[in-house]
C-alpha cells in the first residue's frame, strides 16, 4: 500500500474527501495537507506547494484537488523533483507513472466524476514505471530541475 499525500482547494474539497474515503478503505496511508473546509475559499497554492514538497522529500505519492486540476498543477511542477500530470481519463493517469514516473496526480473536483477520479487514482497508484526507454527521459527532467537556478 501507498503513503499519498492529498491536498486541494476548496473546490477540490468534495472529491478530495471522498478519495480520502475510498483510499483508507483499500488500505493505503493518508496525509491530508488540503483545505480543511470546501466552503471557504482559500488559495490553492497554500496546499499544493507543501504537497509538492513532501513529495519532492519522498514522503510519498501525491494527489492534488482544485476545481479543474490545473493550478495545481501548474504550483506542484513548480517544485524541483516533482512530475505532477493533471490527468482527465485513466488512460493518461496510467501512462504518467508508466513513461513518465509522475509522482503527483492532479486532478479537478468540477471536471470528474467520483467513478472517474476513482478510476484514475488506483491507475496511478497500481502503476509501475516501466523504466527501460523512458527513464532517459525523466533523467532529462530531473537535469533541468537541478539546473533550475541557472536558467533565471
């Protein structure tokens, strides 16, 4: 089983309960970094940058929830050692960790459905990266993130 680090807005609060739920049902280990209320707007960046940070540390796989998946995602790339890939189908959630090694899957509270989202996080958590090929290409990525401050 997966320790996964969850976080989110208030938009993503529903979804992210409910995957909450569903997830220590399965068995795996829950860290919930999000918004402790989906009726106070707050600011998606305060949850997803410690999220993404934790996961950069190794602290676990992460799961992000804003309303459309994509500020999230765009904070959590943000953070060298994070490959988070805001996913809409299961087919995309399954290939991210298989060529891509995503360790963040972001998702949107207003665009899936709870089967959907469902689907999606136990493709991304039941997943191996498949190596071989593609680990020269998240090699790539990780270079860039160490270079990261020299490209200012």
């Amino acid at each position: 089983m997966a320790r996964v680090l969850m976080a989110g807005d208030h938009a993503g609060y529903e979804l992210r309960q409910f995957l909450i739920g569903r997830l220590r049902g399965l068995g795996h280990e829950i860290v919930d970094l999000g918004s402790p209320s989906g009726t106070e707007p707050c600011d998606y960046p305060d949850f997803a940058i410690p999220a993404a940070q934790r996961v950069a540390a190794g602290e676990g796989i992460g799961i992000l929830v804003c309303g459309t998946g994509m500020g999230v995602a765009i904070v959590a790339n943000k953070v060298p050692g994070v490959r988070a890939a805001r996913c809409t189908d299961t087919f995309s959630a399954r290939m991210a960790r298989a060529h891509n090694d995503a360790n963040v899957l972001c998702l949107g509270g207003w665009i899936s459905g709870r089967g959907l989202a469902e689907d999606m996080v136990r493709a991304f958590l039941e997943t191996p990266f498949e190596g071989g090929r593609h680990q020269r290409r998240v090699d790539k990525i990780a270079a860039l993130d160490a270079r990261r401050g020299d490209l200012k």
